[in-house]
C-alpha cells in the first residue's frame, strides 16, 4: 500500500522499459517491510541535470539509481561522489541527503563480479576480453582487475575511450596486464559484454560468435531480455554463459544500503 509516508526512488534511463531494476528492489522492499516504492523514470540526456534539480526539491524522494546512458554525466552534477565514482567517472546510485544534498556512487564492479562468485566462476588468474568501456565497463574492469584477472583486454567501438580505460586500470592495479585490442575472444577464458548491444532484437553481435571458443565463459549485464543474442550464439558454441541478472541480484543489497532504503520506516 502507497501512502503518503512511502519513501519513493526512481531509475533514470532513455529507453528505461528494459530495465529489471524496479520489479527486484519492490521485492526487496517487501520482503524486508520496508515502506518504500522504486519507479522506471524514462529521462532524455539534456533532463538529467533538470531532473536531479527536482530531487533535491523533493523530501520524500531517497534517491535514483542510474542507468544507460547517465552514468557518466550524474557525477558532476552531485555534491559528492565515492571513491568508486570518483575513480570509474560514472555512478548508478544517487542518495538525497535530508537537506537535499545529492551523494552518488557506483556499485555496478561490486555487482558483476559478486554476481559471478555466486554462480562459482572466479575470475581470478583468467584472461579476460571486456567488451566496452563506459561505465558500466569501467566499473567492472576496476573490479576484475583489483580481484586478480590475469590480463584484460578492454574493446570498444572508440578506440581512445579503450585506450585510456585501460591506461588508468594498469595504473591503479599495476599487476594487471591491462590493454585495449580488437574484440576478438580467441584466447581469453572469459568475455564479458559490457555494451548495450543486445538491448534491441535487431542489435549487431559485439563480436564474431565463430571465434569464440568452447569452454569460454560468456557472460552478459544486460538484464532484459535475460537471453541476448550473444547468449544463444555462445550456447550454441558450447560456452557456459552467465546472465546480466546475476549483476543485479548482487546489487540489490549494496544499492538499498546505500539509498538507505533498508533504513525507511516500515510498513
């Protein structure tokens, strides 16, 4: 039941009718009596800064988790950002203080690389091709490499933007062999798709399925649809494949503490 005591919290995104976010906090909230309501915020680009101006304005407003393609421009829009904010250049969660501060940070790195321990694939020692390099990518990369993946190659369509990714991962985890490289998994134990290719049905693959090889794990962090096309294809070669969703379930935790959400009045 929505009263008028019912903390609220928003996702931001443009397209935000993929995201699975709001369906798995509301359960949180429930399973826990939390009394607390998260709601999809479809936002374009240019109203980010618009939007979050309205938070601040709104007391019963705990705050936002953020998604494509905000990540990146919340963070100076904030009055404060953590160290993995700061770090990444991106965040997916903004707290609104009771005076209407704005705090954001990023748990995506967290997430994804929780999300595989908990289905048994530790990264560690492996050689990892990273398909991407926003934020989501970023964050990842941060954490892959900081648990104790052997190289990482880091492809993105702008080549630059996956040039610089990996110059800041070598520098902050100088026993990372961290490189940017062609999209191309021969050779690499684990591939991850960090782009948001995959969101549309009629979305290119990020890369050539053919070369990918047997025993390869692929593994994906878009949520919706949960079976992308680049899922099927590596099934189809005999990879195992780990689903974006897992990224989430390991996020619910982290992001409710933070928005303090696991702290709303009960129900």
């Amino acid at each position: 039941m929505i009263t008028g005591r019912t903390r609220v919290f928003g996702i931001i995104a443009d397209p935000v009718h993929h995201v699975r976010t709001p369906q798995v906090m509301n359960d949180y909230f429930a399973a826990h009596r939390v009394d607390a309501v998260m709601v999809p915020l479809n936002v374009a680009r240019g109203d980010v800064e618009t939007v979050l101006e309205a938070v601040r304005r709104l007391p019963n407003v705990g705050g936002l988790i953020v998604t494509v393609p905000h990540k990146a421009a919340v963070v100076p829009l904030c009055d404060e950002a953590g160290e993995q904010a700061r770090l990444i250049g991106a965040a997916n969660a903004i707290r609104r203080t009771a005076d209407g501060r704005l705090v954001c940070d990023m748990f995506d790195g967290k997430g994804f690389l929780g999300g595989l321990l908990a289905q048994g694939i530790d990264p560690k020692g492996q050689r990892v091709l990273l398909l991407g390099a926003g934020g989501a990518a970023s964050a990842i990369a941060f954490a892959l490499a900081g648990h104790g993946v052997a190289a990482l190659t880091i492809a993105n369509r702008t080549r630059d933007k996956a040039r610089d990714l990996a110059a800041r991962v070598a520098a902050a985890v100088p026993s990372c062999l961290a490189t940017d490289g062609p999209p191309d998994p021969a050779g690499h134990d684990l591939v991850v798709n960090a782009t948001s290719l995959g969101l549309k049905a009629d979305d290119p693959l990020p890369l050539d399925a053919g070369a990918l090889e047997r025993g390869t794990t692929v593994a994906e962090i878009i949520m919706q649809p949960e079976r992308t096309a680049l899922i099927e294809a590596a099934e189809a070669r005999g990879c195992r494949v780990h689903a974006g969703r897992h990224m989430l379930d390991e996020q619910i935790r982290l992001l409710a503490e933070f928005l303090g959400a696991d702290r709303a009045e009960a129900a």
